[in-house]
C-alpha cells in the first residue's frame, strides 16, 4: 500500500480510479480511514473501492446513515461516516465491536471524530485540497 504514496489526484474520476486500484491491498478485516476535510473525496475514493469489490450501483456518503453495508461486494464493505456522531457511545450503539469481528473491509469517512476508536493497524489515508486537486499520503495507525 505504501508504495503508492505520496500522490497527487486531481480529478474525482482518478480519485476513484486510485480507489480502484488501492482496493487489490484491502482484504477482509482490514480498516481503513480516510482523514480529509468536506469535499475531500473521500467518498469518491470509496467508491473505487466499492467498483473493484464488484458493486456496479451507487455508493453515496452514509453521513445520515452513519453506516452503508455493501454485501454485494466481496469481501463485503462497510462504509461509515463519523461526522454527524457526537460521542464514541453511538458508534458503539450501532455495533462497532461487532462489525471489527466481521469477514469485511470497513472505511471510515472522519475518523478524526473518534481517534481513540481506530484499531491499532488502521490504514490511514490522509487527503489534503492542493491547487488543482488533492494530495494524499499514508500511515498505519
Ligand atoms: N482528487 C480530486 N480532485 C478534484 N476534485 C475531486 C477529487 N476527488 C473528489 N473531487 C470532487 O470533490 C467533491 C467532493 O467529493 P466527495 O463527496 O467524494 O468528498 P467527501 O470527502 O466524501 O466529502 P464529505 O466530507 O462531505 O463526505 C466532488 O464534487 C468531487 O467531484
Ligand atoms: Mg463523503
């Protein structure tokens, strides 16, 4: 995964098409966190994922949802975002234990909502806007 960064992206097709290509180092059980401000793409660059899991329909910010869960894809992904929670209590209310058990690939929009929420061994994508575009780096949490 590393390899592949720094980058820049500068368009919300290549945003998915790195998505895409980010996916073939994902397998299940894997987290990853996309740390980025409104409009970052991150829901662009999970929607690569989502394509190269095999989901052809949309994939759209769960920000009212706080949790989509794709199970059409394979390993199956869970899309959360953590913008509208106000405490970790309500991750925990909608399972979050549970779904760190599950066969699945999950990805967390604002993850910086709840730092201390984040399993040790989460890929952590940061997106910064640049000119043009974004830049993205990454770390293991
Ligand atoms: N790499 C990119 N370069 C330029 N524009 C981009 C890029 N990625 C996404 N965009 C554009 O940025 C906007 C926001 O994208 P997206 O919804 O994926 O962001 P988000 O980080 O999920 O936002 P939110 O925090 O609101 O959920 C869209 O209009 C999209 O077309
Ligand atoms: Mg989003």
């Amino acid at each position: 995964m590393q390899q592949h960064f720094p980058v820049e992206i500068n368009s919300p097709e290549a945003m998915k098409a790195f998505g895409f290509k980010l996916s073939k180092h994902l397998s299940s059980g894997d987290v990853l966190a996309l740390i980025g401000d409104l409009g970052a793409g991150k829901t662009h660059l999970t929607q690569g994922i989502a394509q190269a899991l095999g989901r052809n329909n949309a994939v759209t910010s769960p920000t009212f949802a706080l949790v989509n869960e794709y199970t059409d894809c394979s390993p199956e992904l869970i899309h959360f975002d953590w913008y509208r929670m106000e405490a970790p209590e309500e991750l925990l209310a909608i399972g979050w234990e549970d779904y760190l058990e599950r066969d699945a690939i999950l990805v967390i929009e604002w993850p910086d909502r709840f730092p201390e929420m984040i399993p040790p061994g989460t890929h952590c994508i940061h997106i910064e806007h640049i000119d043009g575009g974004r830049k993205l780096s990454y770390a293991i949490a």
